[in-house]
C-alpha cells in the first residue's frame, strides 16, 4: 500500500517516455523531452546532495580517527577548495573558469585531474599485462589460449613493417569482421537484458524505489 | 587570484609530475605518497564534476527559466525543485518515504530511457546491420558476410541461459547441436574480448609514454 | 560464461531429475551451514556445495574458472587429503551416486560413506534460497563439538546436542534424512566407537554381538584386556546411562566426554586386584559395546552394566538397512557370506579368498535368532567390506572370545596352519614384548597393555611394531599399507602451496613494470625510432576523402567523447584531424561533449591544432548533460522554454545560432572522437540517423570492434582506431610529425612487443606449472 | 528499413516482452523453474559470503559509475539485486557489506536497498550510513578511490557489477593483492575483456541482467529469464528472416 504512490509516477512517467521512442509527432516528442529534461535537472541537484554526503562520510571518519582518516580529511580539502576557489573565480568574472587559462581551476584541472587520470590509465595498462600474463595459472584452458592469441595478434599486428604486412591484414580482418561479429552478439544480449529488466520497472514487477 | 599564463603552466606542470610520480608509485605497491594523491585527485575531480554541474547543467536549465520571467518556464522549472525537495527529505529515515516519489521518477524515466534506447539505438540498429547477402559474390564480402551473420547468431546462442535438451547421458543440458553451436559462439566472444583486450593494452601505452614524455620534458626544462 | 569443450576443468554435477522446480538444497549443507564451526584459514574458501536456487543441469564446466582458482582461491580442501575434504566439505547433489560423486581415487571403503540423499518431497520454500535461510538461522548452540576436531573424529566424540527449543526447530524445514552420525568412519573405527561410553543416550541401546576371539586381532584383543582392568577397578556409583568418570580412562574420557557435570569430588580410587581375565574382557567389551559372549568362568561382581554404545542417531533419522536403496558397495555386502563355519549355504555369498574361512571359524554357528537380528540403525557384518569383516565386532555369528580346540584339518593344510600360528611368526623379542607389565597407574601389574594413543591418538599412532605380529593375508597388508599411507599423508600433509602473503616481494609485478617502462621510455628519453612510415590503408583514405571533398563553408560537428585518461592516444587523432579540417575555407566547426571534462579535452586539442588557414570559425559549445537523452535533444530539439545547446557556448557566452537543433543546421559532417564504444553507437543512432548526416568515427583501440558493424552498415563513413591511424592520417595528409607524436608512436611499438614477449613468456611459465599440478593430482 | 517500421517492430517486441512476462510468471508461480545453465559468479556468492562473514571481515560492492537516469539504469537495478542479496547473507554478521557507487542520482536507491534489508531482519539499529559511498563523480576517480578501500575496510571478496570500462582493472588489481575473490560484471564491452582476464568469476553480457533469477526464488525474476530468452529466439529468428530476403534480394 505505502508504495502505490511511487509506484503509479514510475510506470506512469515511464510508459509515457517509452512510448515516444515508437511514435513520432511533436507533441510527443516534447512531452518526452519535458520529462527527460526534469531528470537531467533532477540529476544535477543530486550530485549537490551527493557531494554532501561524500564529505559528511569522510567527515565522520576523520572525527572516529578511522582507518586512513588523515586520506579523508585530504579528500574534503581538496574537494572543498576547488568548490569554493571554481565559484568564487565564475561569480568575480561572470564567466564559467573551467576554462579560462589562467585560472586557478583550470589549473588545478590540468595539474591534478589530466595528470591522475592518465597515471590510473598508465597503472591500468600495467595491471592488465600482468593479469594477461597470470591467465594461464589462473585458468589454464583452451579459452585462455585462443584469447591470449587474440590480445597478442591485437598488440603486434598494426605495426608497419614491410615483413609483417600479411600479418596487418589479419589483424584488420579479424577486427572488423569476427570480432565485430561477437560484439554484436554481446552488445544485442546486453540490449535484451536491459530490456527485460526495463519492462520489469515499468509493469511494476521490480519496484527499485521501495525503501 | 589572478595568475600568469607562465605562471599557471608552471603549477600545471609541477603538479602534473608530483602527482603522475606519487600515482605511478601503486605499481611498487599500497604507499602513504600513492594514498596522498588519489585522496587530493578524488576530491579535486569531484569537486571540478560539481562546477561542472552548476555551471552547465543548472545553470542554463533550471536559473535561466527560473529567473526568465515567463512564467510557464517557472512553473516547468519548478517541479525539479518540488522532486528535488523530496529527495532532500530522504536523508532523514523518518521522512524518507516521502523521498520515493522523486526516487520512482528517476527511476521511471531511467527505465524507459533504458529499454527505449536499447531497442531503438542498439537492437534494431545491430539487427537491421546484420541482414547481409549470402549470395557467393565473387568479391570477397561473401566470407565477411557469413561469418559476421555466423558470429552475430552464435554469440546470442551461446549466452542462452535456459537449457531445454537433453545430454545422451539423459541429463538435462544443451543438446549437440545447441551445444556446437554455443561452442563456436563462445570463440567468437573470446576473439572479441582478446581483440579489445590488446587495444586496451596500446591505449593504455599511448597515454603512458605521453605521460613520460612530458615528464621528461619537465625535467629537461628544469634542468636547461 | 561457461562450456569449454575439452572438459577438463569439468566439475560434473549431477542435474535435479525432475522436470519441474529447481533441485532442493542438500541438506547438509543447511546443517552444515548452522552447525558446521570449521573456520577455514584466512583468505581462503570452503568448497562449499551446490545452493539450491540454480539447480545445476548444465553438466558443461565453466571456463571463467580453472582448478587453479578454486585451488588457490578455496585453499580449504588443498590442506586436508581427499577423503577428508570430501568428508569434511563437499556433499554432492542428491541422487548422485558414489561414482558421479567424483571421488574416483578413494578406496570402496571410503567412497560408501556416502551422505544420505534430500527426500524429493521438499515442501515449497519461502522466497529466499536456503543457504540465505540457513544464514539467518541462530548462531549454532554453545557446547557443540569444538572447531578443529575432523567429522570422523567428532563421530567418535558424538554429535552436537539436538537443537534446543519449539522455535528453532519451527523456523527450520523438516530436515530429510541428515547423514547419520558417524557415517563417515572408516568401519573399523565406527566397530571401536560402538564400544566406547555412550556420548549421549537417546534410544535404548541394542545388545551389542559378541566378538570372535579368533578373529579380533590382538591389538584389539588387548584393548579389551586393558577395558577389563578398568571394570576391576571399584567405580564410584555409576550414573545410569554414562560410565563413572573415574573408572573410564583418561584417554578414553577425552575422546568420550559424558556431557555430564563433573562427578562429586570422591576420594581417588584405591587400586584393585586384578579381575579375573575373562571377566575384565567382558566388562571392558560391554563398556565399548562390544557383546561379551557367556563364558563359562563364573559370573563377574554384578555391577551396573556399562550401557552400550550404539551410533547416536537424530531424531527421524533411520539409515537404510531396509528396503531401501542402497548404496552399491552395501548391496554388494549383502549378500557376502558370514563368518563361521559352512553354515545353511546363503545363496550369493563370496567365499574368502583363500578359503580361510572354513579354517577359521573356530565355533558352529548359531542360527541367528529374533532377538539378536541387529536392531535398526547397527550396521550388518554383511554390510562392511570383506577385508573388515574379520574385525567387525557385530559379526554374524558371535564367536568366543576364548580359544576353542580347532577341528582336525585335513593333512595338506595342517603345513600351511602351521605357517600361520602365531607362535612360529612370532620373533623372541616380540615374546618379551608380550611378558612386559604395566607398572604404574591403574593398570599395574596387567601384561600385553597397548598404550591406548596407540589406537586414539591419531598423530602418534605408529602401528608398525604391533601389525606384525597379526596373521596377515595379502589383501590385509595392502589395506594395512594403505592405512599407514593415509596416516602418513595427513601427519605430513604440507599447507598448499600458496603464494607467500602479500610481504612478499611482488617480483613478478616490479620486473613487469621495470621491462615495460623501459621499453616505452626508449623512444621517448632516446628518441629511438624504428617504425617506417605507415601504409594508407583504405579505411583511412576513405575518411581522407570525406574531409577532403567537405564543400566550402560546410558545418562540421566534432564530439570529443574522451577524457584525460584517454587522451594520450585520442589526442593525436583529434589533431590529425583537426589539421585537415583547419585546411577547409569558412569551416564553422562546433564541439560539444557528454562527459564533464570533455569540452576541457576541446579546449586543448583546439588551442593545439593548426586552424589559423582559410578562415575558420570555431566554437566550443561545452558540456552536453544527459548522455544519449542529450544527444537526442541536440538533434531533434530541446524541451520547451528551455535553453537550447547550440546557444551558448562553453563559457556562457551566446553562439549567435538561430537554429536549435542539429536538423536546423544540418553539418556536413560530424566526427566522433569515442574513447568507449558505447559513445560510437549514441551518436550514431541518436544524432546520425535522426539528422541524416554522415558520421566519422575516431575511436580507441579497444573500442573499435564495436564500431565496425555501423561501418559496414553504412552508418559511419570510416573508422580510425589509435595512434597507427593518426600517424598514417597526418602521412597520407602531408602533415609533419611532432617529435611527441613519432615517440608516443614508437613508444606503442616497442612497448606492445614488450607486453606480446611478457604475456608469451608468462603463459608458458605458468601452462607448465598448471600442467604439471594437474599430472600430480591425476 | 524505414522509420516506421523500425518504431512498428519495437514496438511489437516491447509488447511481446510484456506479453511473456505475463504468461511465465503465471507458470512460474506454478512451480515451473526452466534448468539454467550454471554461472559460476552466482554459485560463488555464497561460498565468498561465508567465508568473508566467518573471518570477520566483509564483502565489498561496487555498483560503478551507473545511476538511474539514462541507459545504464538497467545495470544499475541489476547490481542493486546483487548488492539486496549480499547484504541478506551477510546481515548475520556485525560487517555490513561496503557498498561503493560513481553516481550521486544512484546513492539514495543504494542506501535504501541495505536498510531495507537490515529493516526485513529486525536489525535497524545494525544499519550502518557509513558503509554507503558515493566515492567520485567518474569513473577513474572512483575506480582509483575503491583501491584505498579495499585495502582498508577488511575487505574479504569483491564483487563489482555495474558500466565499467578498463579502469576495473584497477579494483580488481587491489583485490588480487589481497588474495580475495572476485566476481566482476559489466555491460560494457571493455569492463567484460578485463573482467574475462581478471576476475575468479566474470559475468559476461547480458549475464549480469539475470541477478535476481539465480540468486532468488522469486517468480518474477524466472518469468523475465525465461522472456528473455524467448525474445532471443525472436531476434535471431528476424535476422535469418533479414539475411534470407537479402540474399534473395527481396529486401532493400
């Protein structure tokens, strides 16, 4: 009974949305467009309320001196200062500093965010040639070597040598057509799951909303 | 505070490295300078996703209507603010069935977004791609042909879940024919999985020898 | 995902047989859920068994998981041997029988113990799967048998106490058939655990048979001597239904606990004179519940009779003697023949090997009466396996415990009687072993005493010196061997071979990391270059002529769908790119983004590229929110009264457009920078068929498989994947190369070949490695 | 095929969805249960629940950088389902299940989820807000945020199900150093090749949208198993349709 209310505005709202992905018409369209805008903005305001409690957990950890407290409070600095540095530069130039060359938030972007997310990406190509070399203890069987066949080709096929042109040709062949082949096949099953699983919300069958 | 543009490539760059080496440093393993940087990095980006957000999200969709006089554009940018509300009453247990409704309107909308753009921008796409001709050609598009209609067909086959046949032994299972079929769809999944494997590999090269690059050129200026 | 075809990491499993509704869960495990205590060692698994909730049909293995991970992951049956683990952990899905159960190794003795199969009728359970149930169950009572005491043993000891209170029994189901306690000895210790104190008395205890003396081998012969002298000591008012604490031996008492309170303090025993010997045989037999046959020595001092020990059983449980069906192993028992002379032929019945038999039976055989048919729950002689038929307590016939004048064989057997006395395998010091008295403690002055960890105390237990001097056949010495091998494996069962914890070093990962950062730093610390200039291939003048034919002042959308983390090898495409674009006269040239750092990602690819030629106008429209909703909306229009995202630009500021849509200003061309290819398929779909423009994609190496199905769809006009393209792009092109371009170029080449020799090199390692564990545990 | 027709047939195959969904959880509240092929990532849950709750430590969940407004929100119900189950296993113990996500729209519907569950077994009090954490709004950051605290909150198995790309690697790095293990899903093509290589149990594809039919009894969950299923034979049956009029050269 408690939850016939957010019931009713899930399928409600969801069925109206889903029905204009079939039908054309503008009314439709902008009806849908309305509803979808309202989350988008719905969305933006929970990353505020998000935010806050993101700081609020690595606040509680810091005063229970948890594990590894002193990384939170680190977290909450860094988070609060580049919030109040990105707000106070946008209201003094009334333009948006993300961009702006010389601002500190531009700064801090480059130095910090391009800088850290290219050095996880390095960590992660490292990470994946170690997994790639632990396959065959891990799961030592045919599947492992026909992959491992796969990544190799992948790795050293594209290189420009005049000997390995035969070798440039299979590699594109098998990229864009067997391996395109199975791509296909895994993105169509994800496409059924995330169908079901849609259908299942909006018949009201999965209620994610009960609390 | 106003900085220089040599002055803002100088931060950039000295942090770019401090942070690139402390990162990097994961591969020795779990140190106090690795933790350092992720925690600064983890609340740098959320705090630059934040400004992001209300610079270009709230902003121009939910300030600009609201303050723009019409008053339909109010009423319209006002029910965000109601849901919104809402899900502010969330925080507390006592009130946070209240909180639902916004919670079952994300999830309404999420759901039909879902299930609409997977048949409208994948399933129906990725079908209508695969009906190719199997005429024998004599161009070579004949073999490419079957063999995607082969792959496509075989990978769905082979992620079947409920298995109706029955095995020679009697037990219940995948019959032969199922089971070759789901055999040959398996090898297609793994050669597609190794190929994305590897380019994820050479991505991961790319940026690294980038990230070297500019370290040592960082060096090389500090030392001319 | 699952089905190898080579099956050889097949864990079969046997499908439920019926048609209808999932497989219940086996019953041990909600028993052994709630009751088992076995905390396995840190950072390890439990082979656990099968939940009830996906009855297994697919007899295919799965290959996301090998040997090694269960192996190394589940470490919890690599410490124990086999038989232990398979006692211990694993139960196998009802109705399978002992060869599915896949203990292909294990001698038949072993492989019957076999747990009792979950009734069908398992009524509809509630919504969640059992083992989520069993989960919820009350922590298991206080007092139940302590952690690290192996099932066998705990059968010695008896089982936990019968769940206490209505509800707990409520809130579980009926429990079917659980495994009998004790079920998973070896026979010829469950014979010794018949004998011992009763751990706990539920059901009056049946006669216990009496033991041919003929056939009970010394080492028995003299644990029942030294059960004598205890039963000649005085006991302390005996407690009906548990043997007095005192009388009972302290090495017994360990392995007995009475689960009583302690006794009153009494006074500690005065020593008694020795019983007479075949009155201390008796009392001790009756004590370990072994029947003691009327001797015709005169009756022993009447004193409580020592209650029987019979295999505790719960509540319900009944264990198929009857009609029942019964394990192969036990109908083959059925119908063996039973000690003793040549009685009525039993039809079926297989001799002793030999033909010992008819030698050895030393007393008629009693036709067996009403009374002493074995009660249900006691295992038959017939039903134990030949080689432990002699040392079975329960025999058929209950033979004498006292030697009885053999009949006159015929003459060619008399040699081979004669090689088989005892006296003339006897050694003269094996005689003085026998003459040794005991000299202290309660059993001084007995002769012959075993020292009772001989029998009890697993580790210590060396059996050499006392085997020979039993006569043995063949067939007993190979299962003796076997015995002392299985003692041997568990006293020097080595902890698997697990990686060392996680001090130390990480070898394998620092060399890995030194091979590769030196092979990509070559090129760019030394400048080393080694690739020749790259082929065009036609993928990539298809996109050259794409750009190359944009008419004059076309409009040309570039979605820059990457972040840092890609960047590296995304940027150079998007300058590639850039650069011939910046070629084309009045270009208006707009980027956008869906992710919060892509427009940055603009920012710095324009301020880089080459876009001062031919007047171009170049405007950053920022951030689009809402993912493929955003597209849309971009495309085909935005919600009323609604800013539209082709009106301001990335810094706020208005972008002067009248139009509102991508179908308004209908570009000439939109390019996608994708780092995913989940982003390839948005603006196809959303953006490039809705508005009918033709679609460029520059993709990832890893994401480019996914772009091909809409390349060869017609949906894209080409397809450019990682740094090779943007190379060969900038050649074809007649672009120059930035030095930071060629070494991040070289750095791809140099460190690919490392990470292909790495992953070469580490795959042959660890095959062999694998292989050869799998040829040692085949 | 034209705009029409292409709205017409996806619309036929929502209906249809919805039509089988119908008729198998009829027979499914009937008893029928179709046999499945086995997935180890399900089977192992229970073995790596137990063994984390009985050596004191807890299960850490990942539910990725998914919320619940656009086309990954039918992963993210899938890794709520998984996230729902584990947290019913472990809630005998006194270590919630840390439960990290990449989304603020998402964070609300995860803390829902485990008080409900701790709600159900009369264990509110046990609840703990703490153990919920939205770590980083992308999602390197919160790949690279999720290492610090599977090292430090006694994480015992790992089990990560939502849209990841290649920068799983990093948390399934920080697992393999701990020896746990680790059970990985994702809807992206990327987040499935590592996970093939890196996980003890990958769920690959469409895998992950099957949660709630192995891991409970609920005849809901069959019925949308069994429709998918049905629906799969649907599309393969469109394709050969497709590909034997092409051939023809029937269709345009």
């Amino acid at each position: 009974m408690k939850y016939i209310i957010p019931a009713a505005i899930a399928i409600g709202v969801g069925l109206v949305t889903l029905v204009t992905y079939f039908f054309e018409g503008a009314d439709i369209l902008n009806l849908r467009l309305v509803l979808t805008n309202w989350a988008v903005i719905l969305g933006g305001l929970a990353v505020l309320v998000g935010v806050l409690n993101l700081l609020l957990v690595h606040a509680r950890r810091v005063q229970s001196q948890a594990r590894g407290w002193v990384y939170s409070l680190v977290t909450i600095a860094a988070a609060l200062f580049m919030i109040l540095v990105g707000s106070g530069e946008g209201l003094r130039s009334g333009i948006s500093p993300l961009y702006e060359e010389t601002s500190v938030t531009r700064v801090l972007f480059s130095g910090v965010v391009v800088a850290s997310q290219a050095a996880l990406a390095s960590l992660v190509m490292f990470f994946l040639v170690l997994a790639a070399m632990r396959m065959m203890r891990s799961r030592p069987n045919l599947w492992s070597v026909g992959f491992l066949a796969a990544v190799l080709i992948t790795l050293i096929g594209w290189m420009p040598f005049g000997f390995m042109s035969t070798v440039n040709r299979i590699r594109d062949w098998l990229i864009s057509v067997p391996a395109s082949a199975g791509a296909r096949g895994i993105i169509l099953g994800v496409a059924l799951g995330t169908l079901t699983v849609g259908i299942r919300v909006l018949t009201g069958v999965e209620r994610p909303y009960k609390d | 505070m106003t900085l220089t543009s040599a002055q803002a490539e100088l931060l950039s760059g000295v942090l770019g490295f401090l942070f690139t080496v402390a990162l990097l440093s994961y591969l020795i393993g779990d140190n106090p300078l690795y933790r350092l940087a992720l925690h600064a990095f983890v609340g740098v980006a959320v705090g630059y996703a934040t400004l992001v957000i209300l610079y270009q999200v709230l902003r121009p969709r939910l300030m600009t209507p609201l303050l723009s006089g019409d008053p339909r554009a109010t009423v319209l940018a006002t029910v965000p603010l109601i849901l919104f509300i809402f899900l502010i009453l969330k925080i507390s247990p006592r009130t946070a069935a209240l909180g639902n409704i916004s919670v079952a309107y994300l999830i309404g909308v999420g759901a039909a977004v879902a299930a609409g753009g997977a048949l409208t921008g994948t399933l129906l796409p990725q079908v209508r791609t695969t009906w190719l001709s199997l005429w024998p050609e004599a161009s070579g598009t004949f073999l490419n042909n079957l063999v995607i209609v082969v792959g496509t067909v075989t990978t769905l086959l082979a992620f079947q879940f409920w298995l109706q046949g029955r095995t020679a032994g009697g037990e219940v299972g995948r019959v032969a024919l199922m089971r070759l079929l789901a055999g040959i769809g398996q090898g297609f999944l793994v050669l597609t999985l190794g190929v994305i494997y590897g380019g994820m590999i050479l991505s991961g090269i790319a940026v690294f020898s980038e990230r070297l690059s500019m370290l040592f050129g960082l060096i090389i200026g500090f030392i001319r | 995902m699952t089905t190898p075809p080579d099956g050889e990491n097949y864990e079969e499993r046997k499908p439920a047989d019926q048609p209808t509704g999932p497989e219940p869960l086996d019953p041990l495990d909600a028993l052994r859920a709630q009751f088992s205590d076995e905390a396995p060692e840190e950072g390890r698994e439990r082979k656990s068994s099968v939940p009830p909730t996906a009855p297994l049909q697919d007899p295919e293995p799965d290959f996301t998981i090998g040997p090694e991970d269960e192996a190394r992951k589940s470490g919890a049956s690599g410490d124990l041997p086999d038989w232990l683990a398979e006692t211990m952990g694993a139960s196998q899905p009802a109705g399978a029988g002992p060869e599915e159960a896949g203990r292909g190794d294990l001698p038949d003795w072993l492989a019957g113990a076999q747990p009792v199969p979950a009734s069908p009728e398992q009524p509809a359970s509630s919504d969640r799967p059992d083992w989520l149930r069993a989960a919820d169950a009350p922590p298991e009572q206080p007092g139940d048998v302590s952690d690290d005491v192996p099932d066998w043993l705990r059968g010695v000891m008896g089982p936990s106490p019968p769940p206490a209170g209505p509800e707990k029994a409520a809130s579980q189901e009926p429990t079917p058939e659980p495994e009998r306690a004790g079920e998973d000895l070896p026979d010829w210790f469950r014979e010794v655990q018949e004998s011992g104190p009763p751990a706990d008395t539920t059901a009056p205890a049946p006669p216990p048979e009496p033991v041919s003396d003929a056939d009970t081998p010394d080492w028995l012969k003299d644990i029942q001597e030294v059960k004598a002298e205890e039963e000649a000591a005085p006991s302390a008012p005996a407690q009906p239904g548990a043997a007095p604490a005192e009388e009972v031996p302290d090495w017994l008492q360990d392995m007995f606990p009475t689960g009583e309170p302690a006794p009153p303090e009494t006074p500690p025993p005065t020593p008694e004179p020795a019983a007479p010997p075949g009155q201390e045989d008796a009392d001790w037999v009756s004590a370990l519940g072994l029947d003691v046959p009327e001797t015709p020595q005169p009756p022993p001092i009447p004193e409580a009779p020592l209650p029987e020990i019979t295999p505790p059983e719960p509540a319900g449980a009944s264990f198929p003697t009857g009609g029942e069906e019964l394990p192969d192993w036990m109908q083959a028992m059925e119908t063996a023949p039973t000690e003793g002379p040549p009685a009525a032929p039993q039809e079926g019945g297989e001799g002793d090997l030999l033909g010992l038999d008819e030698i050895f039976a030393t007393q008629p055989v009693k036709p067996r009466t009403e009374e002493s048919k074995p009660e249900e729950g006691e295992i038959e002689a017939g039903e134990l396996p030949d080689w432990l038929r002699g040392l079975q307590p329960g025999a058929e016939e209950p033979a004498p415990m006292v030697d009885i004048p053999v009949e006159e064989p015929s003459p060619e057997l008399r040699e081979q009687i004669e090689d088989l006395r005892f006296e003339s395998i006897l050694s003269e010091e094996a005689k003085a072993e026998e003459e040794r008295k005991e000299t202290v403690g309660a059993l001084r002055d007995v002769t012959g005493v075993i020292q009772p960890e001989l029998i009890f105390e697993g580790e210590s237990l060396s059996a050499d010196e006392r085997v020979d001097r039993i006569i043995v056949t063949d067939e007993q010495a190979a299962r003796i061997a076997m015995i002392k091998e299985l003692l041997a494996k568990e006293a020097s069962t080595s902890p698997e071979a697990v990686e060392g914890p996680a001090l130390a070093l990480p070898l394998g990962r620092w060399l890995t990391a030194v091979v590769l950062l030196v092979a990509i730093a070559l090129p760019v610390v030394l400048g080393e270059l080694i690739l020749p200039d790259p082929p065009a291939p036609p993928e990539l003048v298809a996109a050259y002529q794409q750009i190359d034919t944009l008419p004059p002042a076309s409009v040309v959308l570039v979605a820059f769908e990457y972040e840092p983390d890609t960047a590296g090898e995304l940027q150079p495409l998007a300058l590639a790119l850039l650069d011939h674009l910046g070629q084309r006269e009045e270009l208006s040239l707009y980027t956008i983004s869906t992710r919060p750092t892509g427009p940055a990602m603009a920012e710095r690819a324009l301020s880089e590229a080459d876009l001062a030629a031919g007047g171009i106008q170049v405007t950053n429209l920022g951030y689009l929110a809402g993912g493929a909703n955003g597209i849309r909306e971009l495309a085909i229009g935005s919600p009323p009264f609604s800013a539209s995202p082709l009106a301001f630009d990335y810094t706020g500021n208005a972008t002067q457009l009248t139009s509102t849509r991508l179908a308004d200003l209908r570009p000439d061309l939109i390019i996608v920078l994708a780092a995913s290819s989940t982003d390839v398929r948005d603006w196809v779909e959303q953006a490039g068929r809705t508005t009918e423009t033709p679609v460029l994609a520059a993709t990832s190496a890893g994401a480019a498989p996914l772009a091909y199905p809409y390349r060869q769809s017609g949906q894209l006009v080409a397809v450019l994947s990682g740094i090779n393209d943007a190379v060969a792009y900038r050649a074809l092109s007649g672009f120059g190369f930035t030095a930071a371009l060629l070494s991040i170029w070289n750095a791809q080449a140099f460190g690919g070949g490392a990470a292909a020799v790495l992953i070469v090199l580490g795959g042959i390692v660890y095959g062999f490695k694998a292989r050869r564990e799998r040829q040692e545990q085949d | 095929m034209s705009g029409s027709l292409t709205n017409l047939l996806g619309l036929l195959i929502v209906l249809a969805g919805v039509l089988l969904l119908i008729v198998f959880t009829f027979l499914a509240r009937r008893g029928f249960r179709p046999p499945l092929r086995p997935l180890s990532g399900y089977e192992a849950f229970p073995r790596q629940v137990g063994q984390a709750v009985e050596s004191g430590g807890r299960v850490h969940v990942s539910l990725g950088p998914n919320g619940i407004i656009g086309e990954d929100t039918a992963t993210t119900i899938a890794g709520l389902t998984v996230l729902e189950t584990i947290t019913r296993a472990s809630v005998i113990s006194d270590r919630q299940p840390v439960a990290t996500t990449g989304d603020a729209t998402a964070l609300p519907v995860v803390s829902d989820t485990v008080r409900r569950v701790y709600r159900d077994s009369e264990l509110p009090k046990a609840y703990d807000p703490k153990a919920i954490r939205l770590v980083a709004l992308d999602p390197v950051a919160l790949a690279g945020g999720a290492t610090s605290i599977i090292a430090d909150e006694d994480v015992r198995a790992n089990v990560i199900v939502g849209s990841f790309g290649p920068e799983v690697a990093l948390m399934a790095e920080a697992g393999e150093r701990l020896r746990i293990p680790q059970t990985i899903g994702s809807d992206r093509l990327e987040g499935q090749a590592a996970a093939f290589a890196m996980a003890d149990h990958a769920l690959i594809g469409e895998e992950i949208f099957v949660a709630r039919a192995y891991l409970t009894e609920e005849p809901a969950a069959w019925a949308s198993l069994a429709s998918q299923d049905v629906l799969r034979w649907f599309v393969i049956l469109i394709i050969v349709i497709g590909v034997i009029l092409k051939t023809l050269g029937l269709s345009g």
